[in-house]
C-alpha cells in the first residue's frame, strides 16, 4: 500500500514558507558610525561599523565597506566612540558591586582575595552563568600568605608541602588563578609557582618578604600594586623585607620608600622586570587615594553616589587610618612617593613591559567600576596616551587572564564594548561618558540600572 503525504492549503503553505525565509540579518545588531578604538592600540577608526551575532563580533569595517544584512537591528552611533568593555585586573568583587561595574562599562573582572574560597566561587558562577548581572568574573580565591596570615581567611603556609597542597585546594573549587601575599617568603615561593604551574594557573603576586625581581624570575605572572619594587630597587632591601613581619608597618615603609629610590636603580629594575615578562598591575588609583586619606571631599566626589551606604569597604576613612595609625606626616611622605611611582610605570611600557589597569576597588575610596577610569587617568599623567591606557584596562588585561575572547572588537571575540558620548582618544575623561554598554551582545543602560539602586 503506497501512503500520500496529506496536501496542505496553499495559503497554509505560503505561512510555512515565509516562516523558514528569515532574513538574514535576523540576531544581527549594527553599530553604525562611531569611532571605533578597537583595544589593540592602534590609532582610532572613524565611521566604524560593528556587526555583532549571537553575543560575538560577526565583522568590523567602515561604513558602506561592508553590508548590513537585512533585518538587522541597527543603531545609530554617529558623534559617539566604542571601545571594547573593560577589564578590572585587579578587584575585591562583593556582590552588591556587579551591577556597579556594568554601569562604568566594566564586563570583566580579575577578583584576587575573597573572604572565602567558596564564596568568590559562588558569585563568578552566578555571574558567568548570567543568574545575576555584571561583569564576567575570574578569581584567585582566598589568598595564600605565609604564618600568622595577615588576614585570616587566607591560608597560612609555612612548609613546601603547604604551599602545594594550598595551590591543589584552589584549582579543586575552581578557581583561576592564585594570589599570594606579603607574608610568603622567598623559599616556599618555587615551589609555589612550580605546582601552578603544573596545573596551568598563573600567580598573582602582592609582594612584601620577596623582592619583585626575584618573584619575576620564579615565575610569578604578575605584581601587584607594584609591590616589591622598592625591595628590588633599594640599596639595602633588609629593613623592607623585615617590615613586612607586621603588614601595617611595611605597608607604611614601602609606600613611603618610594621617594627614597634613585632614579638609575628605579630605570634598571623596571627593565630587568621586563625581560622576565612578567605584567605589572599598578594600580595608581589605590597609591593616589592613600595618600589623600586626609581629604573628606573624596568621600563625595561624582561616582561615590553609586556606593551603598552600607559599604563600609570603600566609605571608611577614618577607620583605615585608626588602624593604620597614619598620620600626616605619613600621608605627606606618600604623597611624594607618587612620581616615583608614575616613572616606574613609564620606564617598564617603555621597556616593552605589560602593564594592566586594576582598580583594587573596593576599597577605601575605590569605588567599582569608576575608580578604573580614575585608574586610567592616572596612567595618561604617568606618561601613557590615552590610546594605551585604554588598551591596559582591555586587551592587556584580557591577556593576563589569558582570555583570548576578550579585550578587543575584532571578528570572533566576544562583544563586551562601551559607547561613549565624547572621544578618549584626546580626552581620557571621556571614558566616564558612557551611553550604553554591551555584555555578551546584550545593551544595558547605565541609567536604568541606577534608577533600580534609588529604589
């Protein structure tokens, strides 16, 4: 028995037909007309157009070198300037700050030292698997220090097997990386670097007991805050090093050691970093706000109204400087430190060193997401253009997380990006003017989420 396919109305037909024809543009958003700064360091690209499909760059081009597929959605950025989204290479990420980070055009942040391993574990999930909005996350976990810790949720070390068994914990959660602190020593840290390294996990190092050099040459990926340059750089490092037994106290003498270095020693260590390929993640902006404490205007300044009341972190001052016992002669001190600081940034760029733009937000007076423009702006003052202190808050970043997808507006990365109303390329501020943000193809609005936070 032959069977025949029951025949369909033709006007039933026509419907089926016209909807399996969806146009090609269908997904597609076009970003048309912009200046395009596209995270690679290159000079900035007028009349720009950006396809972006199912959350990735699908082409870049100029206007009319390229089609827009019909039925695209598009979206006028004439007047306006895309840069790639941002990268927080250095963050303490609490979760009232996710939604922060997105409104300064933050898509992606590098967490190192949590209060608790399964807790910064429990925030990147939910970010990454897009259950709360914000940034992607990467995170260290808790930090590893050396005994008694300086903090108490990082895991003390004192012996090789320690230090192994501490980097085996984080790569069991899931973390990404490992960040150790001022209180590690020189001896445990080969070890250290040759487990994660067995497992493919950089080292980020905040330095206290060990000189930068020496770290760079164990392998470390990073240096934090610039810590450990001072030791290198000293003519006698022994009272630094020993400092550091008590945080408080060798966080004071570095900070202050700055403006003691000489300018020739400060030349050679920044290329000796270099040639080791290890990154620098500065952080200007926390050298900046230590040594303004004693300035109750910051406390108010534009940005700090996207900080909750509550945020302890960021808001009190006054109790960093009870604790630390800083007083003005300390603040003056490392008030001077801060040339110091910007040549080192300017002699390891010039040096062909990585430099990456972290915020240590938050932090007192760090505010998430806005301090790493404030970040940026430092960068220009300590010698970069403002071309290359954008591509250290992305591309730079997104390669010391090793992130290929992310940190520039090429075919096939993934399309985090900011528009902004005005050109950064003359006027670093300009990143601060921001229209909209895109994660993951995604168009948030900064405006509309800070109406959800006045609620």
């Amino acid at each position: 028995m032959t069977f025949r396919p029951a025949r369909l109305p033709l006007g039933l037909l026509t419907l089926v037909a016209l909807a399996s024809c969806k146009p090609p543009g269908d997904g597609v958003i076009a970003l048309e007309g912009g200046t395009l700064i596209d995270g690679s360091g290159r000079a900035p690209v007028q009349d720009a157009v950006i396809l972006v499909r199912n959350g990735h760059i699908q082409a870049v081009a100029r206007v009319n070198e390229i089609p827009v597929p019909r039925g695209a959605r598009t979206v006028s950025l004439i007047g306006k300037t895309v840069m790639p989204g941002l990268v927080d290479a250095h963050a303490h990420v609490e979760r009232w700050a996710a939604e922060r980070y997105l409104a300064w055009g933050v898509t992606t942040v590098r967490d190192l030292g949590a209060s608790s391993t399964d807790s910064s574990i429990a925030l990147k999930n939910d970010l990454n698997l897009g259950s709360v909005l914000g940034p992607r996350m990467f995170t260290s976990g808790a930090m590893i220090d050396g005994a008694p810790p300086t903090y108490p949720a990082a895991t003390a070390v004192r012996t090789r097997a320690d230090v192994r068994k501490a980097v085996d914990q984080r790569a069991v959660a899931g973390a990404d990386l490992v960040k150790i602190y001022t209180k590690v020593t020189a001896d445990l840290l080969p070890p250290l670097v040759d487990e994660a390294s067995t497992l493919r996990f950089p080292v980020a190092a905040h330095l206290g007991k060990i000189d930068a050099l020496t770290a760079a040459r164990a392998g470390v990926a990073s240096l934090e805050h610039m810590a450990g340059v001072v030791q290198a750089a000293s003519r006698n490092p022994g009272p630094y090093l020993r400092a550091h037994d008590q945080f408080l106290r060798g966080w004071t003498l570095e900070e202050a050691g700055w403006a003691l270095l000489d300018s020739v020693a400060l030349e050679r260590v920044a290329r000796g970093l270099s040639a080791t390929h290890v990154a620098i993640v500065p952080t200007l902006v926390l050298h900046e706000m230590l040594s303004r404490l004693d300035n109750p205007t910051l406390l108010s300044r534009p940005g700090m109204e996207d900080v909750p009341s509550a945020a302890t972190s960021v808001r009190d001052v006054a109790g960093l400087l009870r604790r630390s016992g800083w007083r003005e002669g300390d603040l003056q001190a490392f008030r001077r430190s801060r040339a110091r600081q910007n040549q080192f940034v300017r002699e390891f760029k010039r040096a062909g060193g990585l430099v990456a733009a972290g915020s240590d937000a938050a932090n007192q007076l760090l505010v998430p997401g806005l301090s790493l423009h404030e970040e940026m702006s430092l960068l220009v003052g300590a010698g970069l253009t403002p071309v290359e202190a954008i591509t250290a808050a992305t591309r730079k970043g997104a390669e010391l997380l090793r992130a290929d997808s992310l940190g520039e507006l090429i075919p096939g990365k993934v399309a985090d990006l900011v528009v902004l109303d005005a050109n950064p390329g003359t006027d670093i501020a300009a990143t601060r003017r921001i229209a909209f943000v895109m994660i993951r193809g995604r168009i948030v609005h900064p405006d509309s989420l800070r109406r959800t936070w006045a609620r």
